[in-house]
C-alpha cells in the first residue's frame, strides 16, 4: 500500500512540473496504467489527433511492449514514450512474476497537445468539448 502512496505522491509532482502541456486538453486524461505479467491490451485507437499520449515507465520490467502501427517500442525506465494513439497501438507483457510489483509494468500516461494544433484551435475545440463534459 505504501508504495502506491508513493506513486500517487510522484504523479501529483510530476503533473505540477507540466501545467502548460496538460491544461485543458481536450479528451485528455493522467493516470497510472498498471499492466500484470501475461496481460495483452488489443489493438484500438484513440478518439481523436490532437492530443499526444504520453508514457513515463516508473517500472518497467522485461518483456514489456507498446506497438504503435507497425513500429514496436520497450519501456525503459524514466525515459518517456509519445506518440499519436489515433493509430492502431496494442500493449503486451510477456515478462515474469519476478522483480518490484509482482513484476507489473507501471506508467504514468498523460495527455498533451499536439504541437501542430495552433492556439485558436484549442480555444475552438476547448469550446466544442469542454475539459468537464470528456472527463477530463
């Protein structure tokens, strides 16, 4: 239990360090994604492009694997993954039960903006889908 106090602790500091990238994102979500040994998340896609979904691996034991398209990635620890999850992307963790955790494979994922959406688009679609009506 203490150590999820711990990482509630880390990801409230963490998120205080990004207040630009993460204020008012539409469709944008922080929380802590915990994946179990043997677990596979199948393909799908996010809901729209102008967000980038971002991965900070706090653990990341062996045999775990984020495919985004055709391209696969390893988390590593404290070195974060973005991409755009509009495309196809499915996670897998072939690892074992060993290590911290019970060998969980666990990442902070926040939202941020795509840097190609201008500020008056932001505006436009902070208008069309208000931060409170898509959970964010």
């Amino acid at each position: 239990m203490l150590i999820w106090l711990r990482m509630i602790l880390l990801q409230a500091r963490l998120l205080q360090c990004l207040p630009e990238l993460l204020r008012e994102v539409a469709f944008g979500h922080a929380y802590f994604s915990v994946l179990q040994p043997g677990i596979r998340v199948k393909p799908h896609c996010g809901p729209c492009n102008f967000r980038l979904r971002c991965h900070l691996p706090l653990f990341a034991p062996r045999g775990c694997r984020l495919v985004v398209g055709d391209e696969s990635t390893d988390w590593e620890y404290g070195k974060c993954v973005v991409f755009d999850d509009s495309f196809l992307h499915s996670v897998q963790h072939d690892g074992d039960r060993s290590g911290p955790l019970g060998g969980c494979r666990v990442v902070l994922l926040f939202d941020i903006w795509h840097p190609q959406v201008t500020t008056a688009e932001r505006r436009l679609l902070n208008k069309l889908f208000p931060v409170e009506s898509v959970g964010g």
